[in-house]
C-alpha cells in the first residue's frame, strides 16, 4: 500500500464517520451523558462543522484524483 492509496482509505474513513457524527447529532444521541453538545454548541456551529468537513472531504477527493486546480505561484 502507498502513501496515496492510505490517504484514499483514511479518506473513507473520515466520511463515514461524519455520517455518524451527523446521526448521533441529530438523534441527540450521546454515549457520554456529562458532556451534551447541544448545551455546549448552537446548531449553526454544528452546521459550519459539518459544512467545513464535507469542504475538506472534496477538496481532498480533487487532490487524490489529479483534478485539483493548480494555481501558478
């Protein structure tokens, strides 16, 4: 396995994990009862959140592929 095949697969990974983040927010359903993130957060910090990693996710997913712009420096 190569740098790039492991990134692709951490890649996965990490969108597979924001769909449960998503769910276990929106069903507030939390395993640890001490902490609640809805007391701690407003819904539109978890929406920048959520907005910010489905950003990362793509752009990460341009970069893997080959189709990210590349800008003259």
């Amino acid at each position: 396995m190569n740098s790039k095949d492991l990134a692709k697969e951490y890649l996965e990974r990490c969108k597979k994990r924001l769909k449960a983040l998503e769910l276990l927010y929106q069903e507030k359903s939390y395993a640890d009862i001490d902490f609640l993130p809805s007391e701690e957060y407003k819904e539109s910090d978890a929406k920048r959140a959520k907005e910010a990693a489905k950003f990362s996710i793509g752009l990460l997913e341009k970069i893997l592929s080959g189709k990210a712009e590349k800008k003259n420096e």
